[in-house]
C-alpha cells in the first residue's frame, strides 16, 4: 500500500504570518493537530503542531490569568514556532517505510510531496487506520494469532483448509516469528466456527495456536 492510498488529500495549511491564536483556533475548528506551513509561492517552509503550540505558551506555573496568555500568543506568529527543518514524503512511497520513518524520528506527521508540491499529509491516526484495516478489526468473524514453520506453502496449505470448509479470510498479517525457523500470523476468519479455523490451523507443520477469539 503506497501512501497516497491513505494520506489525508489537500490538506488545512496556514501560512508563517499567522498568529499562534489564529492557528489554534483553526486546529480546533478543524479537530486536527497538525499544520503544513506555506509561503506565497506554495512552497513547503514549516509545520506546526499543538506541541508547538504547547511550547510557545507560558510556562503551567504562570501567574498570567488566560486573558494575558491569549494576548502574548496574538503577537507570536507561526513562523516564530514552527518546525522549519520538515521531513516529507512522496506520495508514492509504501506506507510501512512512512510508519519507519515517523517511529525512528518520534514524529507524529509527514507532508506528502509530489515533486515540490504538497498534495496531502500522512498522521499517526491515518496509520492507526491502517493498523485497523489491516487486522481485520471491523469485521465479525474468529481472530486467530499463528505459529509454524517458516517452509514455502505454508499458507496456501492453510488457505485451502479454510476455503475447503467454506470460509473467507478477510484479514491476514504475517511477521517474524520467535527465531528465524519459524513465522507468525494473525487471520481474521469469516463464515468457519472455532473449531474448524482451529482444524485448518493444525494443517501447518509445526503449528501452535498462540490465540484465537470469536
């Protein structure tokens, strides 16, 4: 899955003269946290996050009453705040190495670029989304967390099993497991009792239930 597949599309953007109350109300109105920041010439120049937000403020310990605080943040503008060194991401890059790169800098969005244009911006909440998606977590059905032997055919063995029984598997994710011999999966599995999702599981050399739930 590439990232224009999940990224929020013509994105909100402020531009860097707009005060810190301003942008704040906007986020509110919006219900967002995070801002890309845009010259004249549309150009990519910052971002602004409510952390940013929560940075230029007063310190908790203020004795500023909220009427002074909001005064003090009416003469800050955006620009004064933002992060201008931005980390972006083409709209053709996987979603996995967006999540990779997120995680590795402890940030919680990516401008999404096509060439010098922004043309979305990708969250910790659009990759929640995927999570969700990818799990299977909207749709009914018995979840079962796998075990087995990392051997080609695996899979198509235990596929086979559940479309034998008449079931369809609506969800399926698959990652390393305990060492380098074996492999692990999570299967969301629609229209099979337990017992037979637990019958196609034992079709796997060397299988072990590690959870299954209905």
């Amino acid at each position: 899955m590439i990232v224009s597949r999940v990224m929020t599309r013509n994105p909100v953007f402020i531009h860097p003269d707009l005060s810190l109350t301003e942008a704040r109300s906007l986020m509110d109105k919006e219900k967002i946290g995070h801002l890309p920041v845009l010259n004249k010439s549309n150009a990519l120049v910052g971002v602004l996050t409510r952390k940013d937000l929560l940075k230029a403020g007063p310190s908790p310990a203020t004795s500023l009453d909220m009427y002074e605080i909001s005064y003090l943040l009416s003469k800050l503008n955006v620009e004064k705040v933002m992060e201008k060194n931005v980390i972006t991401v083409s709209e053709k890059e996987v979603v996995e190495e967006a999540a990779r790169i997120m995680a590795d800098k402890g940030i919680g969005c990516l401008p999404v670029m096509n060439g010098s244009l922004l043309v979305g911006i990708i969250t910790d909440t659009d990759l929640f989304h995927v999570f969700i998606n990818a799990f299977g977590a909207r749709h009914a059905g018995i979840r079962i967390a796998l075990n087995f032997d990392e051997k080609p055919g695996q899979l198509a063995k235990f596929a086979g099993a559940v479309a034998e029984k008449g079931g369809n598997i609506v969800a399926f994710v698959s990652s390393e497991g305990d060492d380098l011999t074996h492999r692990r999966a999570t299967l969301k599995i629609e229209g099979l009792c337990r017992a037979d999702v637990e019958a196609a599981a034992m079709t796997l050399d060397g299988a072990e239930i590690e959870d299954i739930k209905e």
